[in-house]
C-alpha cells in the first residue's frame, strides 16, 4: 500500500490553489489547466488588479 505524506505544506498549498481559482479570472480550462501546471513546477505568474473590482487578471507581458 503507498501512502501519501500530507504536510502542512502540501495543506498550505492547496489552499493557495483555491485561493488562486477564487480571485484569478480565468476564461477556460486550458488556462487555467496551464497555470496550475505553472504553480506545480515553481513558477511565478504575474497579474494586474482590476482596481474597479479589485480582480487579479494575467498581465499580458
């Protein structure tokens, strides 16, 4: 039987995942599918903050 090690970590950042789906517009599955990906491998997206709503979106650089 493998069993997984589930740590505050792994806890903390799936909580982000969350957090990010929450206040990240994303427009489809593909999106967000690649910046999930993108978290998974440590890399750091950038956003603008929609200052009407306070919504992160992608920047476009």
């Amino acid at each position: 039987m493998n069993v997984s090690h589930v740590t505050t970590v792994s806890d903390v950042f799936a909580l982000g995942l969350i957090y990010a789906e929450l206040c990240v517009v994303m427009d489809n599955e593909y999106e967000k599918r690649m910046l999930f990906d993108s978290y998974r491998a440590g890399n750091q997206n950038k956003y603008d903050i929609d200052q009407k709503n306070g919504i992160l979106h992608r920047s476009a650089h």
